[in-house]
C-alpha cells in the first residue's frame, strides 16, 4: 500500500479521534492544564526535524504555520466556553464536526497536491507545521476565554 494513502488513513483516524476527545471533554469541567498542555506535547514532534529526509526549506516551514494559523479561526470561533455553577466548560457546537470535517478534507487536498511536487517525509513534516499552527493560536484564544470567565467566576465568589 502507497505510503501517501497510509498517512491519509492515519490522519482521518486521528481527526476521528479529535472528535470523540472534544466532545467528551465538554462533558467534565475546563482547566487551564487541559488548554495549555497540548501545545507543549505537540510540539515534541519538532524532533522529526533532526532528520535529513524530513527537514523542510525555511520558507515553507513559515508558510505552513501561517496557513495553519488562517485555518484555526474556525476552532476559536467555535470553541466558547460556558460557566456552570462553580465551573467552566467548553459549550458543544454543533458547527465543529463540520469544520473539523471541512478541515480535514481541505487538509488531505492540500498533502496530496503537494505531495506531488515534494516527498513524502517533507509532506508529512510541513503538514505537522500547519497542525501545530492551528493549535497553538487557538489554544492561546481559548486560554484568554477561559481566564476571561475565570475572573468572573472569582469575582462572583468574592461578591457572595
């Protein structure tokens, strides 16, 4: 089987994943570790760079964070949180199973017409650029949203 397939499997199986993580986490209460830590450990995968197949020209490296960060507006818009009781969790939106959706086909589009100019190793390397580029400003918006409630979660308390 073509290496390019398996990546593309790999990667619907994993937004599959994404799925099922997001909507079991808008059943337990938000915290600021859940919304700042994936960034961090995501950003392990930056080793693959050590290795001569995968290393990708600078210019493109940019480029690919940048259309990362353009493809994240959806999952800030879409990612609101709401205060219950003493807690904040993240609101369900029924939006997001089609964004991820439309994202991820936008994404296997965008690994295939690419992947016919560059191997398959700096495909992959670019494409966990764009992903980390659309993590990380959406995890900075949701860190500001969370802290945002959080004030007034504290500011209720203290005025009761």
């Amino acid at each position: 089987m073509n290496i390019t397939v398996i990546s593309t499997v790999v990667g619907l199986l994993m937004a599959t994943f994404m799925f099922f993580i997001r909507m079991r986490a808008s059943k337990k209460p938000a915290s600021l570790k859940k919304i700042i830590l994936p960034p961090f450990f995501m950003s392990t995968g930056f080793l693959m760079f050590l290795f001569p197949g995968v290393q990708v020209h600078i210019k493109y490296a940019i480029a690919a964070f940048f259309v990362g960060a353009l493809l994240s507006y959806p999952l800030i818009a879409t990612s609101k949180f709401q205060i219950v009781g003493d807690d904040i969790y993240l609101k369900r939106s029924k939006a997001f199973v089609f964004i991820l959706l439309g994202l991820v086909v936008l994404r296997v589009a965008l690994k295939s017409y690419i992947g016919m100019y560059i191997n398959v190793l700096e495909t992959g390397g670019l494409f966990f650029i764009l992903a980390f580029g659309m993590i990380v400003p959406w995890r900075i918006a949701m860190y500001f949203s969370y802290m945002k409630l959080q004030r007034n979660l504290n500011e209720d308390s203290i005025l009761t």
